[in-house]
C-alpha cells in the first residue's frame, strides 16, 4: 500500500528541514508496522525563499519524495488540488510544513480508514490554546453562521489535516470549481468521516501568512461559495423597506386628512434616504459578489499552472523513473 502525503508549501525555507526529518523518522515506522510506503509530494506555491532549492536537493536524494512548483502563487486550496492530482497512492494525507500536524496522528489515521471502515479521518482541533481572542471569537461566529446558512457540514476547529481513501480523493478532484474553499469542499463531498481530536501546536519555524484580513476575506469566499442566502436576504431587506415606506405612506395621509398637520420631517427624509440608499447599495454589493464568482468560473481558468515537477527535471537529465 502507497500513501500520499501531500505538503503545500509557500517560504517554508526554515520549517523544511524540520518536516523532512520527522517525516522520515515516522515513515520508517509506519513501514515496519503496517506495511505502508510512502510518498511525500510537496507543492511549492510560488515560494520566494530557498524552498525550491531545499526541495529540488531533497528529491535527488531520496526517491520519495516529489514535487511540483507552481509559476507563482495560486494559494493553499490550489496546492492541496494539484497535490491530490499527483497523489497515486491509495490513501491521500494533506500535512502543512510548518508541523502544525503532528505526524504520529498518521497511523490511527490510516488504520481509521484500513480497519474501521471509514473513507476519511480528519484531524480537528479541541482548542483554539496560542490564539488571539479576536480570531477565535470570529472563527466561532463563522461556523456558527455557515451551519445555518449552507446545506454542507462545516465543523468546527477542522483542519485540513485529514487522510482521504482513494474513492474520497476522487470525489475531490471532480469539484474543479475555480473558488475553492476546501472546508466546504470536504463537508460537501460527504464520506464517512472520523474526527480525530487533537491540541493546537506552535509553528516550528517560519511565520504564518494569513493575516487577520485575509482569513476574514476567506471566511466571506467560504460563505459565498457554499451559500445563496446572502441573496435571499438582500432581496427580504428590499421588500422590507418597501413594505416599510408603504405603512410611513398611509400613516402620513392619514394624519394629514385626520389632523390636518403639516408634513414636516426633514430629518425623516434624510433618515429614510440614508436606510434605503444603504440597503439598495448593500444588495447590489451582494449581487456584485457572486456576479464576480461566477464570472471567473465561466472562464474555466487552471486551478494552477506548473512551472517545474521533479518527473520533468529528472527526464531532461536523463535519470530514469519508474513510471506508475
Ligand atoms: N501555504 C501555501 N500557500 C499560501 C499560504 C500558505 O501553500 O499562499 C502553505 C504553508 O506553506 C503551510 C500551510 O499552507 O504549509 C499552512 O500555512 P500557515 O502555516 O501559514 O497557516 P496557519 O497554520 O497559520 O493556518
Ligand atoms: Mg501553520
């Protein structure tokens, strides 16, 4: 049995060292144990640093290890795609660099997906311990939202950690949308699916690339793509309003035949300009939103684009690989 662990990877210069050899060391235990060999595919997502050269070293010495190098930076969900492409082996594992995810949860893994019959077994994350408090507040308020909003299941504290059986990875690869999102992406594709809780564990080297904004961007993709609520409730605040400004209508007819008071409300009027200018505004944003996606889905752009694999590299030197 194969199994593939796929790494993305974007300036990882400084965690690389570290992840190689725990990879190793676990490898060599899950080989005597169960049997299981492995192949590391890494994705370098148009790295600015030495990971290129570090990965490129790593994969003339050793056989196992794979790599394909994106052109520029295409993002995390695009790395974890083109990893899954690659992957040949009959169970996929996705592991960050940074050995956010610990490789010893490997092999109850995969004896979750061997012997238990599950097709998935996801690594998530019983705290949010090293966090800021803002983040986890915002993380906690998304998941409760997109529960409500959106037929896919989103758990919370999921990572991307997980270990996929072939029939699982497959499914993945036939959601070829553009706009990845892949925590709704796993939700969707169903499975049955085993949580593997475990605790948060630092960076070992290197820093993280998401800011606050960008995961907060992310979240607002998450929800567009998984859900169509948001135009349901753009378009309930419409009739809301006009609902609204009809009974302000007949209420200032009626006081003015009843008592004859004269129609002032300055300020009335600049309020009610202000809500309904507002609202009309928020709901063309909302339109605009999803206008946006779908537009860049009708292109039906790459997901990625390869600028060298470790298979290319090898050919033009003339070493020979043994084709799967
Ligand atoms: N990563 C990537 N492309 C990006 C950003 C990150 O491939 O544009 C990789 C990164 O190298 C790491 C993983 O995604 O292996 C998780 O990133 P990071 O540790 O920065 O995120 P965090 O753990 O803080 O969520
Ligand atoms: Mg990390």
């Amino acid at each position: 049995m194969l199994l593939s662990i796929i790494t993305p990877c974007y300036n990882e210069e400084e965690a690389l060292p570290y992840f190689l050899k725990a990879i190793r060391m676990e490898s060599e235990k899950l080989l005597m144990e169960l049997g299981l060999e492995i192949e590391i595919i890494f994705v370098d997502d148009g790295s600015r640093d030495r990971t290129m050269e570090l990965l490129r070293a790593a994969a003339k010495e050793d056989r196992r290890v794979r790599y394909i190098s994106f052109s520029r930076n295409f993002g995390k969900e695009s790395a974890m795609y083109a990893g899954m492409e690659a992957a040949l082996g009959e169970c996929a594992v996705i592991m960050d660099a940074d050995l956010q995810h610990p490789p010893v949860m490997l092999e109850e893994m995969y004896r979750a997906i061997t012997e238990e019959g599950y097709d998935i077994a996801a690594a998530r994350r019983v705290s949010r311990k090293g966090e800021p408090p803002v983040r986890s507040l915002f993380a906690r308020l998304f998941y409760k939202l997109i529960n409500k909003i959106s037929k896919a299941e989103f758990v919370d504290g999921a990572s991307d950690f997980r270990m996929l059986s072939r029939p699982a990875v497959d499914a993945l690869l036939r959601l070829g949308e553009y706009n990845r999102f892949s925590k709704g992406i796993f939700g969707w594709i169903g499975f049955k699916t085993k949580w593997i809780p475990y605790e948060n564990v630092e960076r070992v080297a290197g820093e993280t690339t998401w800011s606050f904004w960008k995961l907060l961007l992310y979240s607002l993709d998450g929800i567009i793509a998984f859900s169509t609520a948001p135009l349901a409730i753009a378009s309930l605040m419409g009739l809301l309003f006009c609902l609204g400004a009809f009974v302000y209508f007949l209420y200032i007819v009626i006081t003015t035949f009843l008592y004859g008071s004269p129609t002032s409300g300055f300020p009335t009027l600049v309020c009610l300009l202000l809500i309904v200018g507002g609202s009309i505004q928020l709901s063309l944003g909302i339109i605009g939103q999803y206008l946006a996606k779908a537009y860049l889905e009708t292109k039906r752009r790459p997901i990625y684009i390869v600028r060298e694999t470790e298979r290319a590299v090898a050919r033009t030197e003339g070493t020979v690989l043994c084709e799967k």
